[in-house]
C-alpha cells in the first residue's frame, strides 16, 4: 500500500526518546520538506515493479490465514478429546497460527508465498503435525498441491490454500494451553523444547524482534521494500549462493533505521548506502546486546566458537539463540556486495541532488557484460521430478565452486548470477530437463610472463565430487543425473542464453542454436529462499525490444578486480568439442567436465581435502591474511585440511574425500590468449594452429563408461555401490593459457 508522507514531521516530533540499538544515532535530524517529496517519488518508482499489493489481495490473504487458523484451533481440540484431557482444559486449549518472514514484516510482494508457524501445547506431538492434521488439510477443498517434507533441517508442511502459497512450521511448546496473547519473543518458551521446535520458532521471534528495535515500522517498511528490489535487480539477493536472503536484507535496514531514528524512507536508502560501503567487515552488525539465557544453546560468538572466526560478513540476528545470517557468504560475494553498495551510494547521491530519478536506482546491470570469461554450470536429469531434487542439491553446493576458483591464485573474482535458467535443448531424441547457472570470472592481471596456465581441473572435479557424494549419501542419485561445466567467452552467451536476458549483436551465426523458451522464466515469484527479478508491471509485451528486460537494461561498472580480466586475456582461443545444441560453424563454448560420481576415498588411497577455505577472523573481529592460493597442478600437491570451523551447522557432513580422481580426470583445459596454444598439451608443450584445428574437429564426448567399471566391489557403508548406469566422460585434459 502507499507510504503516507503527510505529517512525518510532526509524528517525529512526538515521538518519545527512546535509544534503539547497540550505539548512539550517528543522526537525530528531522525529516525536511524536500525528504518527504523524494519519499513519495519513491514510492511512485516502486509501484510499477508490483512490490505494493492490492488492499483485495491483501485482504484475501487475511482471510486465508483466518481460516487456517480455526483449522489449527480444531485439530488440537480433537486431538486433547482423543487424549482423555479434562474438559475445562479442552475449552480454553487453544493453539495458533504465527506469520514470519516477508509477510509479517508487511514487505510481500505480489504472488508471494506465506511462512507460518504452527504453535501448539505440549500434549500434541510432532508426529500429530505430520499425520491428523496434514490429513485434516487434505479433506480442506481449498488446499491444493498439499506435501510433508517431515525430514527436513526445519521440518515443514507446504501448501497452496485458495491459490495462496502457505509453508507451515510446527512448533510444541512446555505450556497446557496456548493462549492468544502469546508473545513468541519470551525467551522463557525455549525452555525444554527439542530442537526442531527451536529451529521452527527462530524464525518468528527475530522476525518480532526486528520489528521492535526499529523505531518506525512505516519508514522501515518502505526503506527494506526498496532495498530488496535494488538487491533483487541488481543480482545479488540470494543466501543459498553466498549473497544475502530476506532476513539478513532486513537486519541491514532495521540498524539504519536505529542509525537514523527520525529520517524517512529516501534518506534512509541513501544512508543504507552510505553505511554499508563503509563498513569495516568482519565486525557484526548487531541490532541488540546479544543476552545469554543460560539455556546451553550454541550462540554466535567468534571468542568461543572457531568456525565463526571464518564468517566474512556478520549479520547476527537478534533473538536468542543469535546466529549469523550470512555464513555463506565468500570473498567473491563480499566483493560483488561491497562494489554494489558503492555504486548505490553514488546514484543515491545523485538522487537527493536532483541530478537522477529513483528509477536509476532500479536499473539491472547486464551481468552477461560484466566479465570476458564465464563458467556455465548445466544440471541435467531424465525426469522432470528428478530434475527438481537434482537442481535443489546442484544449487545448494555452487558456493563450494565459488569458493574452488577463490583459492585459484589467478583468478580474482567468481561471480555466480542467482538467477538460472532453462539449459539448451539438446538435438537427441532422447529428452532432458536442465537448468544453468552461469560464473563470471575475472582473472588476475599478469606481471612478467608471457603466458601462465591456469588449470581449474581440480576446483571443478571436487565441486562434483561432493555434489555426487552427497546425492548418493541421501539415496538421491538416480541414473543419468549430470553436471557438465563450460568454458564461455562474452560474445558466446547468446548461443546459450535467451534473448530475454541478454544484450549482443549477432555477429556469429546461430543457425541452428535451439532457442531457450523464454517463456518458461519465471521473473515474478518473492521468496527468502529464491531469486526473483520483478519487472515493471507497467511496460507493454511487445513495445520494447527483447533486450529491454530485467536482466538486460543497462551495463554496469565493473565489479571489483572485474577489469583483470580485460587486458592480459585478449583474443580467442581454438575451439574445443562442440556442446549440444552449438553449431560447429560458430565458437561453441568448450565443455569443462560432465563427472561421474566420485569412487570412495579408501579405494583411492587419498585422504579427504578441503573444498572451502576461508580467511581466519582473530577473536576481536580483525581479519587474518585470506588462506594461500593454489598454485601448479593441485592433484599432485598436498592440500592443507580443511579446519572443522569451516563446517556448515546446516548441513549434514558427507564423510568421504573430495579430492579429483587419479584414475578417472574429467580435467578441464581452456584457451585464453592472443597466440593460439594446445588445448590437449601439457603445460610447455606447444602444437600449430592446425594441429590444434585438427585436434578440435575429433574432440569428442567419450563412449558412457559403466559406473560398475569405476567403482570397487567392496560395499562401504557411507558411500553405497552405485546402480550400473552410464556417465558420459570428458577425457580430454583442459588448461587454461593466459597469455599477456
């Protein structure tokens, strides 16, 4: 709904002193005349993306959540009838539904789903949430697409209630009746509750408690509406990949607002800027002094835990027990962050001087500009439902290869877009669902040599490597499940992507490129756990041109270091082995490795490495020296242990190792360089440009090799034998040369 301006003056002025947060406000200003006019233009430039939804919709929201309500209500009275409690207790057992997440903090957009909680009394039991009342959902004619995910990390039922997408928690609490004016914030709740339900409540409680340490609701509504979609726009809103998620989003904005107390909403955005490409990480922000409540739950604290001297970008929420938000994040997507903060500085700048309209801000850079060197990641299955477990656990792990290509001592920067896309159809009868990812890459700037070989065998096979592990640890893995890897230079997107997303002229022949449907994008969807990239709602299908899209407005100023990649890595290199769909005429993108499921590491001989490596944080919030780069082949070199800080508290550990296959090296080599240079050689090892064209024409996909040839009989318990099913194999050894 729109922002009021009328009046913030004077409510300011009435307001009550009251300080928020862990310092002083860097400003008490009240808001001038001039602020409230930008605030409301802002609000304008806001409506066409759709971020307001309509007073019906919202109304129709209400209702939903009215019903599901009296639903939960029912449920635990028939469940205390079937469990002989006395009838004084039935009548006032009550029991709840509890919104978080976006829709609590009343920032949803349109279409967007619903994060509930369902709260109960300690007679009703987990296991009554996953059977009666997901049985009483199913008699509910209203409720479509209903499904139990009982084993997840924050165990949930998901539904779609009268066309409203809804994900319910369940949460049983130490009380005998639940009452109305239940505050989830009383940390006293937490009190002999097993972790799941610990797990299923964190979400509301610091979802109310941002909402308490703000000092406007108001301006902080409008202020985060417009920070997600800057972020959203701008490619870089995104926690499963190492960006930032909803509530982190929303932490950023809420210590602003305390930063700020009585600023409105376009000072708050510009001084979002301001704060945030100033700040000194590693140090936390904190919205509140974190508290102990002597209840034994592991909190965040660098000078107790070890791992959490490693987290880059501290954003700790503040309910008991506090954690970080941002553990995922990397070097790379602090860097990308940290440039874009800088960039929204300057254009906020602009704005307040007059010198540039809101919808500046809004403008998405075009990503497949950004960089002269891109990996693009393919995830592929036989079936649509294996397609979907496939991509979830393929998207989960891209973070490790980000985190391969850091330790790459020439390669600066590994920028992964959030947003994905439907893979290219392959010319073969025999149909695929696929789904890409594409890295942007920004290589170091030489300094005397002539030519350097990057090889990125090894950070491409043991990301692999523990995305197989882990889909044959979770019983997951299924016959013809792929990840391939690319090597794509900028002018060769457009073969792989859609028209929709990016902007080049055709100098290259297409001709017989199977175009992506376009249609199949779904720009629109608002979710803490999904990358969306709404567009204005206002534009004509038809009346602009296909470039004109979220993802291909403008180009941006290069990220940081994205510019090492302009001047040692010029020209084009030979052509490598063409990819599905690629016409063999053009300059098809050269395939890195599409790898089999990793043998156990005792067959191997090999001791489990590292995937991940992050800079150790001393206990007072100074950062120590980034871990050492790989240099040479890393497959013969000992890798340092990966310390067990660096395990992630949401993941299940895979035992086994990571490291790439001696026997089996589905390597990578890539060409960058004025001079051509061999593709299948060894580094030194120099071939004519004709013997590499020669090389090219043969390149070929090996024959499937039986995984049950790869794969020793001994049957571990951790790593189980694998189905004989066949894994296509890229021989070929592939280097990357850079040349000055």
């Amino acid at each position: 709904m729109p922002f009021p301006v009328a009046n913030q003056a004077v409510q300011a002025l009435q307001q009550p002193t009251k300080h928020y947060g862990i310092t002083s406000p860097i400003s008490l200003a009240l808001p001038k005349e001039a602020d409230l006019v930008l605030t409301q233009k802002l609000t304008e430039a806001l409506k066409p993306y759709g971020v307001f939804e309509e007073e019906l919709e919202l109304q129709r929201r209400i209702l939903v959540l009215g019903k599901l309500n009296t639903l939960v209500k029912e449920w635990i009275r028939d469940i205390s009838e079937t469990k002989n409690l006395p009838a004084s207790i039935i009548d006032n057992v009550g029991g709840k539904i509890f919104t978080f997440g976006s829709y609590r903090l009343g920032v949803h957009t349109k279409g967007a789903d619903i994060d509930a909680l369902c709260v109960a009394p300690r007679h009703v039991e987990r296991s009554d949430f996953f059977t009666s009342f997901y049985e009483k959902l199913k008699e509910q004619e209203e409720v479509k697409d209903l499904r139990a995910v009982e084993e997840a990390f924050v165990p949930v039922i998901k539904l779609s209630f009268d066309g409203i997408e809804i994900d319910i928690l369940f949460a049983r609490l130490a009380l005998q009746t639940i009452p109305e004016d239940l505050d989830l914030r009383d940390d006293g709740l937490l009190k002999n509750l097993d972790i799941r339900c610990i797990r299923s409540l964190n979400g509301c409680r610091v979802t109310d408690e941002i909402l308490h340490l703000v000092p406007s609701i108001e301006n902080f509504r409008l202020t985060l509406r417009a920070i997600k979609l800057w972020a959203k726009r701008h490619n870089i809103y995104s926690n499963i990949l190492g960006f930032l998620g909803g509530v982190s989003w929303a932490m950023l904005v809420a210590r602003t607002c305390q930063l700020y107390p009585n600023a409105v909403a376009s000072t708050l955005v510009h001084k979002f800027f301001l704060v945030f490409s100033k700040w000194e990480w590693p140090n936390p922000v904190l919205l509140k002094q974190p508290e102990d409540c002597n209840l034994n739950l592991p909190v965040w604290d660098p000078r107790v835990t070890p791992s959490d001297r490693y987290h880059l970008m501290p954003i700790i929420t503040p309910a008991y027990p506090q954690q970080n938000s941002t553990y995922n994040v990397s070097i790379s997507t602090r860097a990308v962050m940290i440039e874009e903060f800088k960039q929204g500085l300057a254009i906020t700048d602009e704005i307040l001087q007059n010198k540039a309209e809101w919808s500046k801000l809004f403008e998405a850079p075009n990503f497949f500009q950004k960089y002269k060197h891109y990996i693009v990641l393919l995830a592929s299955a036989p079936t649509e439902k294996q397609h979907l477990e496939w991509v979830g656990l393929v998207e989960s792990k891209i973070r490790i290869l980000v985190g391969n290509l850091e330790k790459n001592e020439f390669i600066t920067l590994a920028h992964v877009n959030p947003q994905s896309f439907p893979g290219p159809k392959e010319g073969s009868e025999k149909e695929e669902f696929s789904t890409m990812w594409v890295i942007g890459i920004a290589f170091k700037k030489m300094e005397g040599a002539e030519n350097l070989n990057v090889d990125l065998t090894y950070d491409i096979q043991s990301f692999t490597d523990t995305v197989y592990r882990q889909a044959i640890s979770s019983k997951m893995f299924e016959p013809d499940m792929k990840i391939t890897a690319m090597h794509v230079k900028r002018k060769q997107l457009h073969q792989l992507l859609p028209n929709l997303v990016i902007q080049k002229r055709r100098k290259h022949s297409t001709e017989g490129v199977k175009p992506v449907n376009e249609s199949s994008l779904d720009l629109s969807l608002d979710s803490d756990n999904s990358m969306s990239v709404p567009s204005p709602t206002t534009a004509v299908r038809g009346s602009q041109p296909r470039s004109a899209s979220p993802q291909g407005l403008s180009p941006a100023a290069p990220v940081a270091n994205s510019q090492a990649s302009e001047g040692p890595c010029r020209g084009e290199g030979a052509g490598s082995s063409v990819s599905p769909g690629v016409p063999s005429d053009g300059t098809p993108p050269k395939p890195v490795a599409v790898a089999p499921p990793p043998k156990p590491a005792a067959a191997r001989g090999v001791s489990s490495t590292p995937v991940i490596k992050r800079p150790l944080l001393a206990a007072g919030g100074s950062a120590a020296k980034p871990a050492a780069k790989r240099t040479g082949s890393p497959i013969q070199e000992e890798t340092p242990k990966k310390p067990r800080a660096e395990e992630d508290p949401s993941e299940s550990r895979v035992s086994g190792d990571n490291t790439a296959q001696p026997d089996v090296k589905p390597s990578v080599e890539m060409e960058v360089g004025e001079e051509v240079s061999s593709v299948n050689a060894s580094p030194g090892e120099a071939k004519s440009e004709g013997a590499v064209k020669e090389l090219d024409s043969e390149q070929k996909f090996t024959p499937p090799v039986p995984v049950t040839q790869r794969i020793p009989s001994t049957d571990l318990s951790d790593v189980p034998l694998l189905p004989a099913n066949p894994i296509p194999v890229v021989k070929n050894s592939i280097k990357l040369r850079l040349s000055r």
